[in-house]
C-alpha cells in the first residue's frame, strides 16, 4: 500500500501549483491564491491523486490521504470503488472560516462543514494491466471537501473519474476550472454549475439536490442523503437498537466486507437521528494506519464515543473490549430477504471466522416497531423501488426524533426569560439553568408518548440521553441561540429607549441621524448572530448624549 500522492490546485494559463493542503506552512501561498481560487475553495480543499507503487513508494510525508483511498479488505475490490472517509485536520492549521460561517448560519445541521475535519471521497481503479509490476494498475482520484455532500460528489466523480483515468491531467485542470467558476453553495437557491459540457442544477430548501441536467438528466434525491433501506437490509428487525445507540453516542464499531458497504454503513447511522446532530466522532472508512488508531484501540481506558467503519479482519481481535460491534458478510438473498443478522453475545467475537452479528449486550429502552418491519417486508415482497422503501424508513426515524426532541424543545424555550423582563438600561437577563429533574416532571403531560406509538422507558432514555456528547452539543447550540436572541431583543428595546430620549430632549435631525448611524450597526451585528460589545455600546450612548 505505498503509494504517490499529488495534490494542486491549477492556474489557467500555467504549471500546476503543486501544494500541501494539510499543513499550516503554505499559509502564505494559499493567501495568494485565495482569491484566483476562492470559489473553487467553497466547494473543495484539493483533489488528489494518488498512485500505488510498490517501488517507488511515498513521495511525500502526509500519507493518512494514502492509505485512506486505498480498499484494505479482502473482497479484491477489482474494477471501480467509491467510498468516502473523514480525515482530522492538521493541529495548527488554520481554517478559512468567514465564508463557512456565513454558510453554517444558514444550513441545516445536516450539512454544515466542520473546522476540525475533512471529508474525503473516493474513486478507486484496479484492473489487471500485465505491463505493471504487480500485475495491477492501482489509481485513486480523491476529492477532499468541508462539505458533506456525499451523493453529490460521489455522482460528480463518476462523471470525472473515468475521463481522468484515460486524459489523466488534462481533465483534472479542466474540470478544477470549471469548479472554480461555480457560485458558492447557499442552501435555499437554485444553482447552475458547468460540469464537463453537461450542467449540474443544484436547488436546495432544508437540504440540497441535484440534477444532471446535460447530455442525459439523472435526478439525485438530495447531495447528502443515502439509500437508507439498501444499507440497512441484513439489519432491518435491529432499526430500534441502532437509532438509540446513535442517538445515545454508543462505542460502535462496523466491520464491512468492503469500503463501500463500510463508509455507507456508517454514514447511514449518523444519519438516523437526523434532524438532531451527531455530535460525536466518526469514521467512515478506518485503517490501522490511520494516525488516531492507538487513541481508538487503546484498552487502559473505556473506548470513545465514535462510529468507526473497517474492513480489515485484524480489527476483529482489536475491538474485542467495544461494547457494540456490528459484523456484516456479503448481502446474500434468502429468498426476497437478505438474511437478517442476529443479536449476540460480544464474548464471542474472537476469531478471524466470526460469523455476521451484532455483538452487544445493550438493552434497548423502547420496544421495536413491529408495524414498520412488517410493512418493509411486505415491500419486499411486492418489489416496492428501494427508494420508495428508505422514504418509509427517513420518515420513522424522523417522526421517533422528533417526537424525542419535541418535549426538550418545549421544556428548553420555558427557561426563556419573558420579553417584558428585557429592560433598557439593564444587562440582558440570564436563561434559566437546564435541570433534568424539572424536565422528567414534565414528561406525563408532554412527554414523546403524545406524539410516538412506541413504548417504553423514555425517561431511562432520556436520563442516559443527558450523559451523551449529542445532548451537550445540542444544549450548546440552543443556548447560544437564545442568548443571541435576548441580545437582540434588548437591543431592540434600548435603541426604542435612546430614541425616545432623544426626540423628548428635543435633539436635532442630525443629532438623531448620528445616533442611527451609530446604534444601527450594532443592531445588524446582533441580528447576524454576533454578539454585542456593551463596553462599546455604552460609550456610544455616552458620547450622544
């Protein structure tokens, strides 16, 4: 698995600009570039390339790209792979972060970027070539983004990839032209992007889709969304279990029969507790060479809260202390169902010859959803479109988290002070402090029960809920949007209060002029979601008066 990594971005015009992207020492250089590059940044951090070569071996230091845009399983892989991966940011890197602000600001959860790591997808080529040493022509084209548009860019390299392999540089200059001729990505808006002679008509509301609209239209359901039913086929009676794991930011190890089966696994999971965000770590494609192994395989301390996806049988004897390890072998039909994989204990996972199972000894708090596999099976049956079937799937796992996340909403707007206690001359007042036996109080009259058919110990579920990284982040997040929103308020009653004072001190037109050229910056900066300089502020105020 050594191999030949290149990564660069390119000038029309001119030589490739070979950099490394990873490492804070080209600062100077990627500020020069910004702005020749700065649309095609908003869409991708680089495209590598990268070659498998025994002999020649790495040609440069950061090898993490390498091994992760390699297949280190046993299936073969022959042909063409996708498969996506996440990739930790070099410490001491600094992000270019105004431009993914303003897009996280307006973005669902779901698809905002992250400023501690990357996504990497993957288009890997190995096919029999006689004049090759090893008897195998091995090539990764790997586009890495902030992005998590995993349809998206997996369709998009679909359409580059093959081109790539037989034009090589060429295409990649071409098509890293035309992305960076591309509009920023605003969820929301309807954008036209040249791809390769054809267009990709990229529209978005809650979530992004695109279209293929040029030479032949291929409609993609969103850029992020995946087939939920196709990837959870042999697991479909364990759904319940798998949704409070997520949502309970379990251990959870994926051992796949491939990177693609793995990435998708794990991709699907995070997925499931959509619209809340996973906030824990995750993996979709994992290697023992990957710079984090000895930090996630460690046995001196309990494993961390993160989703890993491998392939490689070695990680069988290494995950052997995991609490939850999902086996899955290679789909196999009996009959019109795949074989559903069964619940077993995790002191059986021990050889390389482990059957496919689930390995826990979790306990689940809810009772599993008959009606939902009893309408799947039948579509089964009938050869409903699998599409149709993750469409059922999104819509239940959504319906159960909201009807989850509802009751924490209600109790959580209730710590809101009320508006008529915002006074001018006064500091904001403080939100009330989250308590969670105030909020198990409030479950009998408006509990989940109210708008979920499932039963069982919700409020087991929710006291084990309020230990997770997901209840931190998402406490976090509602907290500082409340805050942002008592700012604003008492902004808007002090502006009311200075202007009043204003007109009764009779002040002149451009007295008052002065005071909004003033206080109506603040008051933007406020409403945009930054927060109020009061020092500042005040000094205003002082200087008016």
């Amino acid at each position: 698995k050594q191999a030949v990594l290149r990564t660069g971005r390119w000038s029309r015009g001119s030589d490739p600009v070979v950099m490394n992207p990873f490492d804070g020492s080209e600062d100077a250089d990627r500020g020069a570039c910004r702005s020749t590059w700065a649309r095609f940044s908003s869409w991708l951090e680089c495209v590598c390339v990268v070659t498998f070569d025994l002999e020649l071996g790495q040609a440069i230091e950061k090898t993490s790209i390498c091994y992760l845009s390699f297949p280190d399983s046993y299936s073969g892989c022959l042909g063409d792979t996708q498969f996506s991966f996440r990739l930790r940011q070099s410490v001491g890197r600094r992000a270019w972060r105004l431009q993914e602000d303003v897009y996280n600001r307006d973005a669902p959860a779901t698809l905002q970027t992250e400023a501690s790591h990357f996504f990497g997808y993957v288009y890997f080529r190995q096919v029999k070539d006689v004049s090759v040493r090893r008897g195998y022509f091995q090539k990764s084209l790997v586009l890495v983004s902030r992005l998590p548009y995993y349809g998206m860019f997996h369709s998009l390299l679909q359409a580059v990839a093959p081109e790539f392999f037989e034009k090589l540089q060429p295409c990649l200059e071409a098509v890293c032209s035309e992305i960076d001729q591309w509009p920023s990505p605003i969820p929301g808006q309807t954008l036209h992007l040249p791809l390769m002679g054809g267009v990709l008509q990229v529209r978005g509301g809650s979530s992004l889709c695109c279209q293929n609209v040029l030479p032949a239209p291929t409609v993609l359901p969103s850029v992020h969304e995946l087939d939920l039913f196709k990837c959870f086929q042999p697991v479909l009676v364990h759904l319940q279990m798998f949704w409070e794991l997520v949502l309970l930011g379990e251990p959870l190890v994926v051992m796949a029969p491939s990177p693609t089966v793995s990435s998708e696994t794990v991709l699907a999971l995070i997925s499931i507790i959509s619209p809340l965000r996973f906030c824990c770590d995750f993996r979709p494609y994992f290697t023992v060479h990957d710079s984090e192994f000895r930090e996630f395989t460690t046995r001196t301390q309990a494993p961390p809260n993160v989703v890993l996806g491998v392939t490689n049988p070695f990680f069988i004897k290494t995950f052997q202390n995991w609490p939850h390890v999902v086996r899955l072998g290679e789909t196999k039909m009996a009959g019109d169902l795949p074989k559903q994989v069964k619940v077993k204990k995790p002191s059986k996972l021990k050889t390389l010859e482990t059957k496919p199972g689930v390995y826990t000894a979790f306990k689940t708090f809810l009772h599993k959803d008959k009606i939902l596999i009893k309408r799947l099976l039948r579509g089964i049956q009938r050869k409903r479109p699998s599409e149709v079937q993750s469409a059922i799937l999104r819509r239940h796992l959504l319906e159960l988290t909201q009807s989850f996340i509802i009751p924490l909403e209600r109790y959580m707007a209730s710590l809101m002070p009320l508006q008529r206690s915002v006074t001018p001359w006064k500091t904001p007042p403080q939100i009330r402090p989250f308590s969670q036996e105030d909020f198990m109080s409030t479950l009998d009259q408006t509990g989940p029960q109210l708008t979920s058919g499932l039963k069982g110990d919700w409020t087991g579920l929710y006291r084990k809920f309020f230990r997770s990284p997901n209840f931190d982040g998402w406490y976090r997040h509602r907290h500082k949007e409340m805050t942002q929103k008592l700012e604003s308020l008492h902004l808007e009653v002090l502006s009311d209060a200075v202007s009043h004072t204003l007109a009764a001190n009779q002040k002149t037109e451009t007295e008052i002029i002065y005071h909004t050229l003033i206080l109506g910056p603040l008051f933007s900066a406020t409403s945009s979601g930054r927060t109020l300089d009061q020092a500042n502020f005040f000094l205003s105020i002082t200087l008016l008066s």
